[in-house]
C-alpha cells in the first residue's frame, strides 16, 4: 500500500469530529440551500455538477436536502479523500465521488456534456486566475448545452441536447456563490481585507468584478437570471440560457 493509499484509507475512516472541517460551510449551507432549492427543485433537473467541492461538507449537505438530485463532486486530486470521506460518512447514495477537474485543460468539459443540467460552485472564482474563471464559464455553458459543445464534443442537432432531445435553454443554471465587487468598489472592508489576503497569497486571485463576470456570461451564452445577497457580503449569482 503506498502513502497516498493510506491516507486516503485513513480519510474515510475518520470519525466525525475529525472529518475536514472548513467552517464557513458550515455558516453559509443553510442560506445558499433555501435559494437553490426553488430552482433545483424543477422536475428537469436531475444532475447537478459542483466544481470546486472543497471539503465536501456542501455536497453531502446539499444531495440530503435535495433527495431527487445526484450530486457530482468535482475538484483537484489533492482534495479527493477529504471528499470521499464526507460521503462515506454522511452514508448519501445521491452524492458520487469526486472528478478530477482542471479548469487549465481547454476541453475540461467535454467528457461532461450532456450529463448536467445544473452546476453549482462556491468560493473559487475569487481564488483562481481570471484564465481560469473564463474557462470556468465557457465549459459550464458549453456541457449544458447553452453555447454550443464543448471543445471535442459532438455537435448536436440545432435546438437539442446530445441525446436528441428538445433542449429549453431557460431550463438550465450555472449558480455561482461568494464575494463580488460592484463597480470597482468593494462591498465591505471585510472583502477588501481578504481581498489583499487573497493577492498576498497568488497575485492572480483575487474578489471578481460582477460586471466582469456577467460580461464573460453573455458572451459564453449565459444571461443573468438572480443577484441575490447573502450573509456576510456574499452574492449567489444566477445564470441560465440566453434564449
């Protein structure tokens, strides 16, 4: 058994007081819950994709809450066993172990399209580059059939998905939770504090311009659906089909 095997071994047998813990989850899954639920709660949803699951706390949260959802995690292999080990724990059978993700590969959502019809992320744009969080919008709108396929998918029939079938545009959300600032100007001196954490610890991070941001969904085929306010001056953002 190599070290990584053990540590993972000792992941998921972790109890319940040592399990990761990041406790912002904690503190937000409850008010991001009650303003996804009236929006995944749409019999055409039935597979949500979180990129960035982190710890896996949300994704454990979430797929208890939401019953008729399969919850696909997703984030960077280094994360892999703390997720896997909220999921053993929590005993969900509608939350999957985590998918290697990398926003840098240009066709990072290509094997994935047809498969969501949601997808869900908290707490990343803020702590990637602006290269990633365009291609971040670009393989979210492309897997959910809202811009076209994804770089090495299959070309479906105009105004259906992959499979054939009737495609509703406005059927279909990307949800995007955290920090944003609106015109250029910072939403709290707590933002701005962690805003300079942020560029201290990679220059390229950094709390996103919502205009920015809702620029890059527009042009990748998005419209905005809801801008809603969050405690702790956090935002949920709402986007689906354009048409």
């Amino acid at each position: 058994m190599t070290s990584k095997d053990r540590n993972v071994e000792t992941l998921e047998s972790l109890s319940d007081a040592d399990l990761p813990d990041a406790p912002s989850c904690e503190r937000n899954r409850d008010p991001i819950l009650k303003e996804l639920k009236p929006i995944l709660i749409a019999p055409t949803i039935r597979n949500v994709l979180e990129v960035g699951s982190g710890t896996g706390q949300h994704a454990v949260y979430f797929a208890e809450h939401l019953p008729h959802l399969h919850w696909q995690t997703a984030d960077r292999p280094e994360n892999h066993a703390g997720i896997r080990a909220w999921i053993r724990h929590s005993g969900r059978t509608n939350v999957a172990d985590p998918l290697h993700l990398d926003l840098g590969a240009v066709d990072w959502a290509a094997p994935l399209a047809g498969k969501f019809q949601a997808v869900f992320t908290a707490n990343t744009l803020h702590i990637v580059a602006w290269s990633l969080v365009e291609s971040f919008m670009r393989g979210a709108a492309g897997l959910l059939g809202l811009s076209g396929p994804p770089v090495g998918a299959k070309e479906p029939d105009s105004g259906t998905n992959g499979a054939g079938q009737t495609l509703n545009p406005q059927s279909r959300f990307v949800c995007i939770y955290g920090p944003f600032n609106y015109n250029g100007d910072f939403t709290s001196e707590s933002n701005a504090r962690f805003d300079d954490w942020l560029k201290q610890r990679d220059p390229s991070s950094g709390i996103r311009d919502f205009e920015s941001v809702e620029a890059l969904a527009r042009r990748v085929g998005l419209r905005l659906r809801n801008d809603l306010a969050m405690p702790a001056n956090n935002r949920l953002l709402v986007f689906t089909g354009s048409c």
